[in-house]
C-alpha cells in the first residue's frame, strides 16, 4: 500500500467556509439541564446544555465580559442559570441576558448577552443551525418519525470516524454509482427512481436486487437528506427493516467526524435481529473505511472529467450548490 502523508485542505478545496445548514453536536443522551457539555465545532468553541423548560441550547462558550470559557474551573448551571467561573456573572440559560453581577448594581446594556445558536433536536442529535452570513434557518431539519410508523425501534449500533475529504465531496460519494461496483464490490449497483427536492433537502429512492447475493438482502431504500450535513437512510430488507441516521460535522477546515447511528426495527426475534444486524453494520463500517482510504486524501475538482456510468453526479452538484455562499 502507497503512504501518503497528510494533504492541506488548501491544496484541495476552495472552500473558505462550511455550507449553509443543520449541523450535529451532540448526542441528545449527553445533554442536561445541570452540566455544560464543552464542545468543538466547526471552527469553534461551544456550550451545549438543556434550559430550564428542558430544550436543548448551545451558545458560544466564552463570556462576553472578558472571554472566560464558561465550563471552565468552577463554572456552573444551575436552575437555568450560568454562572461565569472567573467574575461570577450570572446568565439565563434561555435568553443569554445578564441576570445578576455580584458585585455591582449598574445594568450592562442589553447587548452584553451570551451568543445563543438556533438548537433544534432531532432523531437522538442535538442540532445547530450555521450560516456564513449570518442567516437565520432557512430549513428545518427532516426527521425520521414519518418513515418509522408504528412499532419499536432499537437503536443497535453507533459508529464514528473522522475524515479529512473535502465537505464537498462526502456525500457526492453517495451519488458516484460506478465506485460502489469497483470499489467496494457490491455485487450490483442499486437504480435511483426518484430524486425529489423537499422543504429540508432531497428525498432518494433506490431500488435494488434482493437475490444479488447481499449477506442482508434489500428490497429498497429511501434517503433524505437535511441539506447536506444529515442523511437518513431506510431500509426496506427481507425480515428487517433499518434505519441510520447520519451526521457530518466539521471539527476545523481539516478534519470532519461522521457519526452512523443504526436503528433496527423489532421483529420480535431478537437473536435473528443481532445476525442482521452484525452483518448490516458490519458491512457499513468496512466500507465507509474502504471509502476513507481514498476520501482522505482526494481534492474537490470543480469539472471531472465523468463518463456514462458515474451516475448523478453533476444531479447531485446542482442540488449541493444552493447550500454555499
């Protein structure tokens, strides 16, 4: 196997910032009312928590009276309230205002205030909303409750990898038919019949061979993606349904995490669900590390030389556009 060392992003992609879009944090499972949850994110320093009413908040984690980071040394929430750990100021956790400074009766403008994200919550993640320009959500996330109807679901497994690809270039991996053949494989190449703009993104509709010879055979399965930072994939299988749902998020210009959470469909046999799905998540996991081996270190070309094959591709590059400045 070639080593190649580490590739700047600089040399591969002009993208001077992450699209417009909906972007995970968090899990929701981590999130309380009583701790801050640190976290780094696209470029920046974050605090994520619930407020008093329970909703999911994240603002940025320094202070803005002299840059402390909240969740440091002492700093605490509590009863809706965060208190700075270096001069004590006190802030509602909901609106960001000043609600207390303990050593002086003299308002702050109403312009001192935490800088609180649009949060929304969603399918177990904890979402914030990033526009370059500063905008306002312009969407709302998709959520999968619609897709998975009546019954339980068992969220089965949870996989996370970082990737250094191109944002650009993550999910058009989806859309480049011939790799899944030559790269991965599979047995045959899966036929979209439908590629229908929503509200939130794009809903995909595949369909595919089940006696292909798959170790889990499908019958087909349906993506919808929240712009291009979350995708949800439903498998209509034979003796199982699934769904994961995934997340891209950029840590910095250099490094994005993609986190797949697998979701089974209880069929009442659970020894038959674990067979299906170890080989199901299993054959994620290979080959979204097969696809890293190349991802990692390829560059975004703004005109590929496609040939009839390589499938939607261009399709896809329209779709994607609307989501950069």
């Amino acid at each position: 196997m070639n080593a190649i060392s580490p590739i700047p992003m600089r040399h591969r992609s002009a993208d001077t910032d992450f699209p417009r879009g909906w972007y995970c944090i968090a899990e929701s499972e981590n999130v309380s009312a009583d701790k801050m949850l640190p976290v780094s994110w696209l470029g920046q320093e974050l605090i994520v928590y619930r407020t008093k009413d329970g909703k999911a908040q994240a603002t940025d984690a320094y202070c803005p009276h002299l840059g402390a980071h909240l969740a440091s040394h002492d700093g605490k929430l509590c009863e809706g309230r965060i208190t700075c750990p270096f001069h004590k100021w006190e802030f509602d956790s909901a609106t960001g205002k000043v609600e207390h400074i303990p050593y002086t009766d003299v308002p702050v403008p109403a312009s001192v205030r935490l800088t609180l994200h649009p949060t929304r919550e969603s399918d177990g993640m904890v979402l914030i909303w990033h526009d370059p320009a500063g905008g306002k959500p312009t969407f709302e996330p998709f959520d999968s409750s619609a897709l998975r109807g009546d019954g339980e679901w068992i969220r089965y497994a949870v996989h996370s990898w970082e990737m250094t690809c191109p944002f650009r270039d993550i999910l058009e991996n989806i859309f480049d038919t011939a790799h899944v053949t030559q790269l991965h494989n599979a047995a045959a190449l899966p036929e979209i019949t439908s590629f229908e703009p929503q509200d939130y993104g794009l809903r995909v509709q595949y369909t595919t061979d089940p006696d292909a010879g798959e170790a889990t055979p499908i019958r087909g399965f349906e993506m919808n993606l929240s712009g291009i930072s979350l995708l949800t994939q439903y498998y209509d299988g034979i003796h199982f349904t699934g769904l994961f749902v995934i997340s891209f998020t950029p840590v910095d210009e250099e490094r994005v995490v993609q986190t797949a959470r697998l979701y089974l469909k209880d069929n009442g046999n659970r020894e038959m669900m674990d067979q299906i799905g170890r080989a199901f998540i299993d054959r994620f996991c290979f080959e979204v590390e097969q696809d890293l081996k190349v991802l990692d270190y390829k560059k975004h070309l703004t005109q590929p030389r496609l040939c009839a094959g390589d499938g939607p591709i261009m399709k896809f590059r329209n779709y994607a556009a609307q989501f950069y400045a």
